[in-house]
C-alpha cells in the first residue's frame, strides 16, 4: 500500500487536504485447487479525498476504490445444484456430496467504486 497526504493552509484557521492511497495485488490463488476460475488476477485499487479543515471539524469528500476494480472475497467450494456449501463427503453410501468434486465455486465479490461526504 501507498499513498500521500498534502496539507495547505488556506487561512490560519482552515487548511485544505488531499490525500491518495493505493493497493496493489499480483495474481493469487484464492481457493485450494488449481483451476483457472480458483485465481484473482492482479490489481490496483485507488481511494482518494479532498477535505476542508479546521481546528474543530472537517468537511471531505471520500472516493473508495475510484478504479472501479471488482475482486473476489471470500471464496469456498459449493454445490450450487444442491445449496450446500463445504460440506463434508457421504460416508457409507455409493454416492459423495458435490462439493467433494469442486464442481462448483462460489465466491463473494468485494464492492467497486464508492463515494462518501
């Protein structure tokens, strides 16, 4: 991670911010296996801010993830055919539950682009 922050006094009583911060990631494996769907590829998530300062308050504007870049989270061997998620295989019958297989892969995605003020 990298980033900056500048300051520049506006007046003696307000100043005015603005800071940078990335994050970069090569490609990872993000489940066991080694599938080509199972890997993120690298990525460059950037937030920036612009804020107006005080001794006492502060005014800003936040951008989140401004590269709009979207990413897996969590990420787990399902059966999406039958609902069931990292369950453990069937003992004494002639058959084994789906996500022995890794048939299926489910993943959460962590959000793109967002703004606060």
């Amino acid at each position: 991670m990298s980033g900056f922050e500048y300051n520049f006094p506006l007046s003696e009583r307000l100043a005015l911010a603005f800071s940078s911060n990335s994050q970069y990631s090569s490609r990872y494996l993000t489940n066991l296996g080694n599938r080509p769907d199972f890997y993120q590829s690298g990525f460059v998530k950037t937030d920036v801010s612009v804020a107006l300062q005080s001794a006492h308050w502060e005014a800003a504007l936040i951008g989140k993830n401004v590269t709009d870049k979207l990413t897996s989270g969590y990420c787990a061997n399902a059966s999406i055919a039958t609902g069931q998620i990292l369950l453990p295989p069937i003992f004494g019958g002639t058959s084994r539950n789906a996500a022995v297989r890794t048939s299926s892969f489910a993943t959460s995605i962590v959000a793109g682009r967002s703004g606060y003020g």
